[in-house]
C-alpha cells in the first residue's frame, strides 16, 4: 500500500512537471505588437494621457453637469489632438507593449496631475484666504459704524452750542449790503 502510494505521488508530480513545462512553452510565443505608422509621439502621448485622466475624473465626479455640455469628452480630447480613436488605440497598444516605457509615461502623467492639484490646492487656499480677509473687513466696518453710532455718556450732559442755527441773528460783522441802515 506504501508503494502504491509513492507511485500515485510520483505520478502526480510528474503531471504536474508536464503541465508546468507545457505553460512555459506556450508563453514563449507572444506576438509583439508592432509600431503602427501613424504612431503618436510619447510627449504628445502623454498629453493625451493625461486630459484623458481629468476626463475620467470630472465624469466620475459630475456625470450628469458632463452630459449636459452635450460634448463627447473623448472626442473633444481626440480633435484637440489631431487624432483619432483607431491611431489612439493602437498607439496605446504598443506602448502597452513597451512596458518600461509605458509606465515612465504613466508616472510622467501622474507627476503632471500633482502638479496640477498643488496649483488648485495653492489657487483655492489664497481664495479662501481672501474670502476670509473680505468678511473680516466687512465685521469691522460694521463695528465702526456701530461704535459711530454710539452715544458719549459727556456730550448728553454738555450744553447744545447754537453757533450754526439759522435763527439766530448773523453776528455784528456781516451786515447786508443791500440794507439802508447805515
């Protein structure tokens, strides 16, 4: 029973050996893609790469505003570029091919998108900033009014001076002119 047992492991093994050995012959015939002739340029690759990203973004964000433009993102991003979606496509699959070089140009995107988001972090804490600066000055103009407003406890206790009011004679030295009093 002991040798029947070894026999069935051994058996067992060298089937997975076969199998083992087979995955690694069928690997080894993978087609490369090949370079298409309208192929894009990477720096340009990478332009699109990343308008693509924002596009993806903004519509997992606010599907519906995106809808409402009535633009096709892709094709707003592909005429922006001169291309098309068939040139798009096969550039992307050979670069997808180059795999070191499609992920530099994957890294270089994801740099270009923090840059971007550092620009609109910095953009909307000076906003914020003077949104804050805005409503701080319009408190305190309104405490200045307020303190304007306020009554001096001394000037209700000090007499009234009439030296503006029109119903009191004019002083001695402004006589009129057309007056025949000498």
């Amino acid at each position: 029973m002991l040798n029947n047992l070894l026999l069935i492991v051994k058996t067992v093994h060298k089937i997975f050996f076969l199998v083992f050995l087979s995955f690694l012959i069928s690997c080894q015939d993978v087609k490369k893609v090949e370079k298409p002739e309208d192929l894009i340029p990477e720096d340009k690759m990478i332009d699109v790469l990343t308008e693509l990203s924002l596009v993806h973004a903004a519509r997992n964000y606010d599907k519906s505003r995106l809808e409402q433009t009535g633009i096709d993102p892709e094709v707003y991003i592909y005429e922006k570029f001169g291309i098309d979606s068939l040139q798009f496509k096969r550039s992307n699959a050979y670069y997808a091919d180059q795999y070191q070089q499609y992920e530099r140009m994957y890294d270089s995107v994801k740099i270009r998108l923090q840059v971007m988001k550092s620009k609109l972090d910095s953009i909307r804490d000076i906003e914020i900033r003077i949104e804050d600066s805005i409503k701080l000055a319009k408190k305190d103009s309104l405490n200045k009014i307020g303190d304007s407003l306020d009554v001096d406890q001394d000037s209700l206790k000090s007499p009234l001076k009439r030296s503006g009011d029109s119903l009191m004679p004019p002083p001695p030295e402004f006589k009129r002119l057309d007056s025949i009093e000498d």
